[in-house]
C-alpha cells in the first residue's frame, strides 16, 4: 500500500491573509469567485443543520 506522504498535496487556491500584491486583476477576480462559491456551500450547510436541529428539538420537546 501507498504511504500518505507519497501522495501529492492539493494546492492551495487561495490562503486568507495571503499576500497579494503580485496577482493580477484577473487573478484576482478568479479568487473571488472561488471564495463566493464557497461562502453559498458553507451558508447552505449552515442552512441544513440549523434546519435539522430544529427538527430534533421539537421532536423532544
């Protein structure tokens, strides 16, 4: 079997606080829209377990 370390690590798209004073604009705007699709799976998992939260609490209420 493979050993964890031999597999290649993912890179990083965008790290928050990074430097960005050498990426162009497109650049940019390409990370934008990285980190809004991100911000939509995080608030609909948010959304999801709110909701099933609250099903369970007035299930034993």
């Amino acid at each position: 079997m493979f050993a964890d370390d031999d597999m290649p690590k993912p890179k990083k798209l965008h790290e928050i606080g990074c430097d960005l004073t050498f990426l162009s604009a497109g650049d940019l705007e390409e990370r934008i829209s990285l980190l809004k699709e991100e911000i939509s799976r995080l608030e609909a998992d948010k959304v999801a377990k709110t909701s099933s939260k609250k099903a369970a609490e007035s299930f034993f209420r």
